[in-house]
C-alpha cells in the first residue's frame, strides 16, 4: 500500500517542483538541504512529507532510458 499524504502537501510540493525543476534530486536529504533556504515550515514533519513528495515527483518524472542504458552496459561487461 502507498502512502497517503494530505492534498496541502502534494500541492505545496508540486508548485515547488515546478518552480525549480532542476533543483532537486533523487536524494531526499539532499533535497532537505536544498529546501531549506527556500521555504520555512511550521513542522519538521510537514516539511519532510513535502520533500519526500518532491523526491517522489523526482523520480517519477525521470526518463525511462536510465534503467535500458544500465541493461545494455552491464550486457557489454558480460
């Protein structure tokens, strides 16, 4: 089962992962300290839902040629 989060924190991370798409990675401590600076929260758990959300959206939104490009070199160092 998946998690369930409040529609104020996806629509908070959403807004922010469109405003800086290159900004966040698929790391969610460093996405902590990217936020930081950013936006301040009333909560350490308000705002670690939304980074985790943010990361979420991260990966999500990748391309799908990373997992055919690891295949293919590992079929080559075979």
């Amino acid at each position: 089962m998946g998690n369930v989060r409040p529609e104020k924190v996806k629509r908070v991370a959403r807004e922010l992962y469109e405003k800086y798409p290159t900004m966040f990675t698929t790391d969610f401590e460093q996405n902590k300290k990217i936020l930081a600076p950013i936006m301040s929260t009333p909560s350490k758990g308000l705002k670690n839902m939304i980074i985790g959300y943010v990361t979420r959206l991260v990966i999500l939104n990748q391309p799908e040629t990373e997992p055919e490009a690891a295949a293919e070199a590992e079929a080559k160092a075979a």
